[in-house]
C-alpha cells in the first residue's frame, strides 16, 4: 500500500470549512500519481514514437464523513488488479483511523489520438509486484 500524507487547506473546502466533494478525486489522483512514481512508472510518455498516456476508464467513490479544514489526511492506494490493458486501484482517504471515502479507479493507457493500448511489459513488470488481489 503506497500512503500519501495531505493537509486540508483552505482552498479545498466549502464555505462551512468542509471539503469540497470533487476534491477528494483530486486527493486521490495525487495518491495514484505517487503510487506509480513510487514504483519508477510513467505517467505518460510524450517522446515515444507512439507516445502513450494513463487515462480513466471509470472511477466510484463512496463518502462517508467529511474532511474538514486542517484536518491531516492520508490517501491509501493498493493496486488490486492488473489485465492485459487495465489496471484498478482501491483507495480511501483517511483522517487518523476514519476511513473519510472510498474509491475505485480502473486506468487504462491509452494514445494521445484516444486508441487504447495494452499496458506495455516493463511496465506490467513494474506493477505485478505491487499488485495485492483483494476479494470484493
């Protein structure tokens, strides 16, 4: 599991000092985006003859008690699945032991034209040993 710590500031809330809903997307794409450069993976590679990118093929999250301003939050990400041409993560975002949201995410890669690709081998080599297959 790759943890990001985060801060709740001001710009993220709403005017009652709670975190706004779509900022949790955001916290969790940072945690996805520290989780692969954690494990040497490429967001995107623009200089390739066929240049490839990650993009999202679909996202669920589940609220269950907000964030609030100053609150010290940690996005959890585990990959927990890897295809041929998709990968999934689970992810929360937690304050202390409150678990505050859920998401899952599936990401695919894609080219800068839109086609999707399968996940290129180094970078399957990469993930597998990251992978923790967790039973719905």
């Amino acid at each position: 599991m790759h943890i990001l710590p985060l801060r709740v500031y001001y710009e993220d809330t709403d005017l009652s000092g709670v975190v706004y809903h779509a900022n949790y997307l955001r916290y969790m794409e940072r945690g996805r985006t520290e989780f692969f450069r954690s494990a040497g993976i490429w967001l995107a590679r623009l200089h390739e003859p066929e240049p490839l990118a990650w993009t999202i093929r679909k996202a669920t999250i589940e609220y269950h008690r907000p964030a609030r301003l100053d609150d010290p939050l940690e996005v959890h990400t585990i990959c927990d699945g890897l295809s041929g041409a998709r990968m999934s993560a689970a992810q929360k975002v937690v304050c202390g032991e409150t678990v505050l949201v859920e998401g899952w995410v599936e990401a695919c890669v894609i080219t800068l034209s839109g086609k999707p690709r399968r996940i290129p081998k180094e970078v399957r080599d990469e993930l597998l040993p990251f992978l923790c297959e967790t039973k719905a």
